[in-house]
C-alpha cells in the first residue's frame, strides 16, 4: 500500500461505520462485475484521519491491468461534483450567498445575452436576470457546450469559429 499524508483511524473513531464503509466496498464491487465501471478507487476521511482506501476492478480493462490505489486516471464530469463540494464548503463558510450573480466575481457574465429562437430566425435579447451560483449549480445557468447539438445557438458557435481544438478535428475528420 502506498502511504498517505492522513493518519489512518477506525472508521469509528471518526463517526463512520465499518459495517457501512463495507458496504461501500460491496457496492462498488458489484458496479465492476455489471460493466457499469472498469474501476475506481475510493477514499473516505473524516476530521483530517483517513478511514477507508480500497481500489476495485481494473485500470486499463483491455489488459486486464488492475486498479490501484495510486493509479491516474481522467475523472471528467466527475469535476462537476467535486467543484460543487468545494463550493458549499466556501457556502458553509459564509464566503458567498447561492443566490449571488456569477458576476459579482466574473464581472465578465455580468451583461449576458440569450438566443431566443422563432422558426428559422435567431435574435439575441438581454437575460431576464443575472445567472447565479445557485444556477451553475443546477445547471441551469443557460450556458451550453458548443459541440452539444445542431440547433440555432450551436451553428452560432460554427459560424463565430468558437470550438476547442479537440472538437475541430473531430467535426473536420483531421
């Protein structure tokens, strides 16, 4: 096992479950065998004491190269949950209201505009109001990914030549 900068404490001692965190482990276990996931590793720690570090499945399943508790490996939209932790422990903090405007800290969303479609026509109008925190939260800010369809707002982004590098290739076959 490779060591870890928490000390390690009985998931008791840390008002957890051993029975509970076994679970966990069986839980995750099972999402292995469905095919729902090749792998993961799970760590749970409580008051700076690290209570439970179990990896499952496999790492590279084309191999067969198992997890392991240090493996590296993309989380994609599993950013989203975490950012969302991190946000209401600056929430808890007092640091912000969920009904704040984005733009109190990205002064650049401050004026935004929509695209209000009507049949084939597109036009742009102020937004009713600010997006808030509570808004990027939910996901419904409003804000779309530009490579997410083929309507109106997406043939805007195709036209302006607003897409990521990866997404060009992809679209251009290069």
């Amino acid at each position: 096992m490779i060591s870890f900068p928490l000390p390690r404490a009985t998931p008791e001692d840390i008002g957890l479950s051993t029975a509970g965190l076994a679970r966990l482990g069986r839980v995750m276990q099972d999402e292995v065998q469905r095919g729902r996931v090749p792998g993961a590793v799970a760590l749970i720690a409580r008051r700076g004491q690290l209570a439970y570090y179990e990896s499952f499945g496999h790492r590279d399943p084309a191999s067969g190269a198992p997890m392991a508790l240090d493996s590296i490996f993309r989380i994609y939209s599993m950013t989203k949950p975490i950012v969302s932790a991190a946000a209401m422990m600056l929430w808890e903090e007092g640091r912000f209201l969920l009904s704040d405007p984005v733009a109190k800290f990205l002064p650049e969303l401050g004026n935004v505009q929509v695209a209000v479609a009507s049949g084939a026509d597109l036009r742009r109008v102020d937004a009713e109001r600010a997006i808030t925190i509570q808004d990027l939260l939910r996901h419904t800010s409003g804000l779309t990914y530009e490579f997410r369809g083929n309507g109106p707002v997406h043939k805007m982004y195709n036209a302006a030549r607003i897409y990521s590098r990866d997404q060009k290739q992809r679209r251009s076959g290069d």
